[in-house]
C-alpha cells in the first residue's frame, strides 16, 4: 500500500529504509510510523511503549491512533491469509527494493 500511495502521490520514499534502520524513509514521521509498525509485527511491548509515544510526538494523537489502527488490521489480514495457506509470493517483486532475500536464503 506504501508503494502505491507513493506512486499516486509523488512523494519520494526510500523504500530500504523498511529493512535498514539507518536509512531516511522520506516520509513525515517515517522513521517513527516504521518503529511503530516493527513492535507490532514483532509484539514487542518494550519497543512499542518507545516507538508509541513518539510517533504521538512527531505526527500527534490522531495519526498515531491511525497509525496504530492500520498496523492492527494489516496484522490481522495476514494472519487470516496465514490461515488459509496464501504465502508472501506476492511480495517478491518488491524484494529488491526493500533489500531483502525472496525467498529467504
């Protein structure tokens, strides 16, 4: 959904900053919205009672309530497609620009 939110927009992101920490993602509260998203995937409660409060910080209540909501319900979609064996094929594609290995060595 980034990438085509990007697309359609213009906006520039640096879609490697998804997998390198060290990396500008370009996007407002980008480096926060990715910290968040991170402790959810990985339901870390220590690095989501961090990345929480600053992304309330950088992008206000609002956006981080958005931002949690979103996370939460793409969580959900890929458990339930989990459930029903659909893999991450898909993503392939991308993989290149996210610096990552499809499929994982």
């Amino acid at each position: 959904m980034l990438r085509a939110s990007v697309q359609q927009t213009g906006r520039p992101v640096d879609l490697s900053a998804i997998s390198d920490v060290t990396r500008d993602p370009l996007l407002p509260a980008g480096r926060e919205l990715r910290d968040l998203t991170d402790a959810a995937v990985l339901r870390d409660p220590y690095e989501r009672n961090l990345a929480l409060p600053a992304l309330v910080d950088e992008a206000g209540e609002a956006a981080a309530v958005r931002a949690a909501a979103v996370a939460g319900n793409f969580e959900m979609m890929n458990r339930l497609l989990d459930g029903i064996g659909v893999g991450p094929g898909g993503m392939a594609s991308i993989a290149g620009e996210l610096g990552v290995t499809y499929p994982p060595d």
